[in-house]
C-alpha cells in the first residue's frame, strides 16, 4: 500500500511536471536574459560608440519578456489548481523554494562583503545597507528610483524580482476570487488601470525612470502573460486573430517609441514611458503565444539546446550578472579590452565573457542548489 501511495504521488508530481512545462519557452526565458546580459554589459562602451549605444539600449525589453512568461507560466499553473484544496498553501510553498534560497544566499553574501568592508560596497556603506534591507524585503522597487544613484550598484537589478515577487504575493488571491469566468475582464482592467496610472504621475511630475520600477506601473507585463493562459484556457489556443492584433499594435507603438526617442531608445525616455512599454509588451505576448500554440517557425527558433540551457539557468545569471560586470568594470576590464581590440570586437569579448561568466556559476546553481530543490518541489504536487 505504501509503494503504490509513493507511485501514486510520483505519478501525478510527473503529470503536472508535463503539463506546465514548454521547452521552448526555455528558450524565450534564454533570450531574455541574453538580451539584458548585452544591455548591461555595453554600458561601458556606449561613450566609445552612439551608434552601439543606440542599439543596445534596448536590451532593456528583455526584463518585459521574462515579466510576461513569468505572468503566463504563474496563472496557468493557478488556471490548473483553482479547484485542489491546498490551491494557496501549495502555491506559496513551491514558490518559495524555487526563489528565496538561491535569493537569500545571494543578499547574504553582500551583507558578508559589507561587513568586511569590501571596496564595491563600502563606497557608500548607508546606501548598500539600505538596498540589503529594502531587498530582503522585496520593496526596494518603490526606493530605487526616487534617488540619484550611480549606475552601477550590485544590487540595483533586483528592482525586478522585487515586482515580480509582489505580483507572485496578490496574483493567487485575484484569480481564486474571480475565478475562470472574470478571469479576463479583471486582466484587462488591470492591464488598463496599469497603463493609466502610469500615464497620471508622468503628469504629475514622476520620472519615467520611477513609472519603469514601480510594481503598480509594470505590472502590465506580467498580467498581460496571464491574460495569454486564460485565454488558452477558455478557447483551448489563442485565437490567431488575436495574436497578429497584438503583435501589430505592439510593432506600431514599439517603433513609434524608438522614433520619438531622438537616438535614445532607454526605458528612462518619456516615448517609451507612455506608449512604449506598452507597445513591447504587446508584442511579446503575441511572442509567448505564438510560441505556446506550437507555431513551427517559432518553436524551431527558441529550440537550440544552448539557448534552453542558458534559459534554465536565467535565474542564478539574472542574480550575478550585474555584480560581476561591477567588478569587471571595477578592475578596468573593459577599458582595457576596448584599448587592444576594435571597438565593436571588444564589446563582443567583454559580452562574451560575461555571459561565460554567468552561464558557468548558472550551471552550478542549477546542479547543486535548484535541481535539489526541484525534488523538494515534487514533494509538494499540485
């Protein structure tokens, strides 16, 4: 009796393991993070080189796209369980494995570097304290905008995972309350009151900068990926009507915005702050559905095993990406590459090595701290 219990849970673990899973969504997951890897890694190029900073601005967008596979891949596992009777329990519990260890350890080793005075920390000690505190919390997307900070701050990246984990917090109380059936009316009312907030404290004097980071303002994104799950979930695939609408308005309003930005294509331009968030945002549920849907061509392109490789191990890169390219940048390592190589090839070297970087300490995290992790996970089935 007790090997087929065992059975029975390793059998329905396995089940719902398939049935939330979309490999080539890996792949999506990959080139995000390559995207922000590239948007990141050019800033010390971008004097050198306008032409080169004018492309690589938007590598920005990638933070949209993991926003709308996150709000997809969420809502169709709550889609999927709104009926099972540990359907908020259940939830909490494998979201906190799969995020706060790797997280927690992250934010413990820069309270270590801090307390050993370390350089990359100790230039402004108040200010890294805070961003440790208001981190391990999951707020510092309200408190990172509204101050001048430089640039390059090692955790001034987890402005996103702080959006995303609020999101993760409300998203499961919003679904059961309104169930499969307000399902989409409350995506799109939200998706609207988003976008209009936004709208109101840019006229009232907010940066585009601060409408970017705040979680009431970006959570567009991450609710239009849902809206993308209910509606596979009520009409068994998105109708392709509704894709080309989505992939159309969000190429018109995307190129408008990177047209109006005057060679400035940065998510801290007014353009992009009204119309242009939205207009990528548009598109990349258009992407994640025509993904889903199986559509060849696409699946075919987020396929390559390597890019769903660096997709799986996005997290633990998305984590160290930034610090890394701080002591990189620390070191004088792109200036010193830029002075030996062509400039385009230098930026491509650094890039490189960046992304190898990450990829490797990914594949350790992988292996040693989420795999682990995941086996804990399936002791917890849907």
């Amino acid at each position: 009796m007790q090997i087929d219990k065992r059975a029975d849970a390793q059998s329905e673990a396995k089940t719902t393991t398939e049935l939330f899973t979309i490999p080539a969504l890996d792949g999506v997951r990959g080139l995000a993070i390559i995207l922000v890897l590239a948007f990141h890694a050019s800033y010390p190029f971008w004097r050198n080189r306008p032409d080169l900073e004018d492309a690589l601005k938007l590598g920005w967008v990638g933070v949209d796209l993991f926003f709308v596979l996150s709000g997809f891949l969420i809502t169709r596992i709550l889609l999927n369980t709104l009926s099972r009777p540990r359907y908020f329990s259940t939830f909490y519990a494998r979201r906190a494995l799969r995020i706060f260890p790797l997280y927690y350890v992250f934010l413990a080793i820069f309270f270590v570097c801090l307390l050993l005075h370390t350089p990359l920390l100790t230039a402004n000690p108040a200010q890294s304290e805070m961003q440790i505190l208001l981190s391990a919390f999951y707020v510092q997307d309200y408190v990172i905008p509204s101050h001048k900070v430089q640039f390059y701050q090692p955790l001034l990246h987890t402005w996103s995972l702080a959006v995303e984990e609020q999101f993760y917090l409300l998203w499961p109380l919003l679904m059961w309350c309104a169930g499969r059936r307000r399902a989409l009316p409350l995506c799109l009312i939200l998706i609207a009151g988003s976008f209009l907030l936004r709208v109101f404290l840019l006229h009232r004097g907010f940066s585009p900068t601060q409408v970017y980071m705040y979680a009431p303002t970006r959570i567009d994104p991450l609710v239009g990926g849902a809206a993308v799950a209910v509606l596979f979930d009520r009409y068994g695939a998105v109708p392709y009507s509704i894709i080309v609408a989505a992939l159309t308005a969000g190429l018109v309003l995307s190129t408008a915005a990177v047209g109006l930005t005057v060679d400035d294509a940065g998510f801290w331009t007014a353009p992009m702050a009204y119309f242009g968030f939205a207009g990528f945002d548009l598109f990349f549920c258009g992407l994640v559905a025509l993904v889903v849907r199986g559509v060849n061509f696409w699946v075919a392109a987020f396929d390559p095993p390597l890019l769903r490789r660096i997709g799986r191990y996005s997290y633990c890169m998305y984590l160290v990406h930034f610090p890394i390219i701080m002591l990189c940048v620390s070191w004088g390592l792109p200036t010193f590459v830029d002075s030996r190589l062509p400039h385009d090839i230098a930026f491509l070297v650094f890039f490189g090595m960046v992304t190898a970087g990450t990829f490797i300490l990914g594949h350790m995290s992988y292996k040693y701290v989420e795999t682990p992790l995941q086996r804990l996970k399936a002791k917890i089935p849907y």
